[in-house]
C-alpha cells in the first residue's frame, strides 16, 4: 500500500478517535492550510494536530526486535524538522494496532533539551502491550492539550 493512503488512513483513525473521545475535531480544508492535518477545537482554542504513523520494523543490530519509527519533519524532497509553530500535539499512530500516542509539541523538546528532532522510536511494546488503548489515547491527549 502506497504511504499516501497509509497516511490518510491514519488521519482520519486520529480524527475518530478524538471523536469518540468526545472532542471536536476536523479536517482542514486544503486551501485554509493550518499547518497541520487535523483541527482540535478545545474551549476557546483550535490546536492543529500533526499525525505521523509507522509501522513495526525490525532493528538488525538487536537481535531483530521491533520497533516503531516515525518521521518527526516536513517536506517532500528537502526535509526540516517539525517544531512548535507548524502544530501543536503530534499524533503517533501505530499503522498495524490501530493505536494512538498524543503528545504536545513543547513537551517532546523539553524531554529532548529544545532539540529539533527529525525522528521519534518507541519500542513495540509501546503500542502492543495488552493496555486499555483508549487508556493510552485519552491519557496522553489530554495531556498533550494541558502542554500544548
């Protein structure tokens, strides 16, 4: 599958899941151009969602196991590293578990010393492990909305 579907896929799996969490959401519209791909709409704010998904790799240097990798940039040929001012929360979406991961922006520099990172691994568990998922996307949404 072409990762311009898998993307899009993706999208609207976020957008789904912030729907049933009870929030008000959208896509944007091509030609108002957010910066982001989806809307989140929260009390008197809108906060733009980036969504990046991955699906599970295998590292060769660790006895094969498997991981989760995800671009952290945008561009399609020269690629520059997202920051605060292109979205507010990140979503991480596990392609194959269906699962999501939300973090604000500001937060993953402050855990990484104001670094612009261009890429972000969680290991496997991450998203397999047997947890409630909409544990998961309700916890870390809601503080992704307290530090974005």
């Amino acid at each position: 599958m072409h990762a311009t579907i898998k993307g899009t896929i993706t999208e609207h799996l976020t957008l789904t899941k912030l729907l049933k969490l009870g929030y008000d959401a959208c896509i944007p519209r091509p030609s108002v151009d957010p910066g982001g791909d989806l809307l989140l709409f929260v009390k008197d704010r809108i906060l733009k969602v980036q969504v990046k998904s991955s699906t599970k790799k295998f590292d060769s240097r660790k006895n094969r196991r498997p991981f989760y990798h995800f671009s952290m940039t945008k561009g399609s040929k020269n690629k520059v590293a997202l920051d605060d001012t292109d979205c507010d929360i990140m979503a991480f979406v596990s392609y194959e578990e269906e699962k999501v991961f939300f973090a604000a922006m500001k937060d993953m520099y402050r855990a990484h010393g104001n670094e612009h990172r261009q890429t972000k691994r969680f290991k496997f568990s991450f998203f397999s492990t047997p947890k409630d998922k909409i544990r998961l996307e309700r916890y870390s949404l809601r503080r992704a909305i307290r530090y974005a």
